[in-house]
C-alpha cells in the first residue's frame, strides 16, 4: 500500500455518454486533473473506470485535510465545457 500523505479523500463518480467520452477524457486528463493538482491542498489524484456496471468514471483527489468545504466550493467552481454538461 502506497504511503499516506494526506488525511482527506474526495471521491466523485460519473457516467458520459458515449459520444462525448473521447472529449470528456481528453478534457479530464489534459485539463480538470492538472488543475485540480494546482489548488493547494490537494496532494494526488487518480481516475478509474470500471469494467462492469456503474457509474463508468471514478476520480479519487487525496487532501491535505477532511475539511471538505474547503476543496467543495473551489471543485464545484470547475469549467466544464458545454457539450459535456449533464
């Protein structure tokens, strides 16, 4: 098990639909996690997808601290562009 850093986790799943993946994807890895990776506090994140059933999308953010509201408010201020938009 890889050593802990942080004492906060923040879990968010999702499904896409299929025609907007290929954007969803590029945009969540060339753009959403680097800026995630920015906001101080947040020490790691990684994104899973899974092979059976759903939601399609995890992303896990390892935090500094449990104090949710702090990262809550900065990651519900995240642009998403508008065809990817539930």
């Amino acid at each position: 098990m890889a050593a802990k850093k942080g004492d906060g986790l923040l879990m968010v799943y999702c499904d896409v639909a299929a025609e907007h993946e290929e954007e969803f994807n590029r945009w969540y890895n060339e753009e959403h996690i680097p800026e995630r990776l920015a906001i101080p506090g947040v020490l790691n994140a990684a994104r899973y997808q899974a092979v059976d059933g759903g939601p399609k999308y995890l992303a896990c953010y390892e935090l500094v601290s449990t104090s949710g509201c702090l990262y809550a408010s900065v990651f519900r201020a995240t642009f998403v562009p508008g065809a990817l938009r539930p």
